[in-house]
C-alpha cells in the first residue's frame, strides 16, 4: 500500500442495515435462469416493509416469462453504490423466492410508485422475498463516519 491509498477493509452488514442500503439504492441486477442457464437484467426496484423486493418488468421479457402464473422461482437481486475511484461503498445480495404479483389493486400501486426507468412498457409486476439477505461495506480504517459512508 503507498502512502496515497487509504487502509481498506471489507465489514459484513447486518440484515437491517443491509436492506435499508438496497432500499436507498435506484436500481439493481436481478439474477434468474433462462434457458437452464443464470441471466443478469438490470431493473429498478423498491423494498416493501423490509421483507419484499418489487420490480416491474414488460410482459414479454425473460424474467417475466420464467416467473409465470402461481409458481415461484429462485432468484437473487444485487444492487452497489461502490466508487470506482475511491473502491469505497457497499453491496447488497437478497435471495429468495419470485412471484408474479397478480392482486389488480396491488399491480396498480406499484404502477404508481414505481417508475420504470426505460422508455419501455412495464406491466408485470414480480415480488422477491429477502430470504437471505448479505451485504457488505468496503470502509476506509482512517476514516470515523463508516455508517456514513457511501
């Protein structure tokens, strides 16, 4: 280490705190099988009561089409805020059981306060439950503010 880069370490973050970053963060990568194979989407979300992850998705897409009707799938949502200059911030992983919203009252709340953030249709609706949620935060030593930091 030169005299220029701060000391860094990674620190575990407890559920709580964890969930209250993904909640804080405007978007994220949701993981999901397609073809038998892992597939990465990028998708805005919002976190319900901290237990549910909601994203919106168009109707034809892959994610929709692998999280069809009543049956529920493993999938596992990512989102960061990490400074790629400063290599400082946090990472937030939930796993867990999707499911297609399919309440009509619940589908048009969503609709109203989750903004899509493509210029696209977006008129399914997936719930994600946090069963379990890791979360890191990359902290500089030198510094006292950590809860702080990005």
């Amino acid at each position: 280490m030169n005299d220029t880069e701060p000391d860094r370490r990674v620190i575990d973050l407890d559920r709580d705190d964890a969930l209250r970053l993904l909640a804080s963060a405007p978007f994220g990568r949701i993981v999901f099988m397609r073809d038998a194979l892992p597939a990465v989407r990028p998708v805005n979300h919002l976190v319900e009561g901290d237990e549910t992850v909601i994203v919106r998705t168009g109707i034809t897409s892959k994610l929709t089409t692998s999280v069809r009707g009543n049956s529920a799938v493993v999938v596992t949502y990512q989102a960061d805020d990490i400074d790629p200059i400063g290599r400082l911030g946090w990472s937030v992983t939930v796993t867990g059981l999707a499911r297609p919203v399919t309440d009509r009252a619940r589908i048009a709340h969503y609709e109203r306060i989750l903004t899509p953030w493509v210029d696209k249709t977006m008129d399914s609706v997936i719930e994600i439950e946090t069963t379990i949620v890791a979360g890191i935060r990359l902290i500089d030593c030198t510094r006292t503010d950590h809860h702080h930091a990005p």
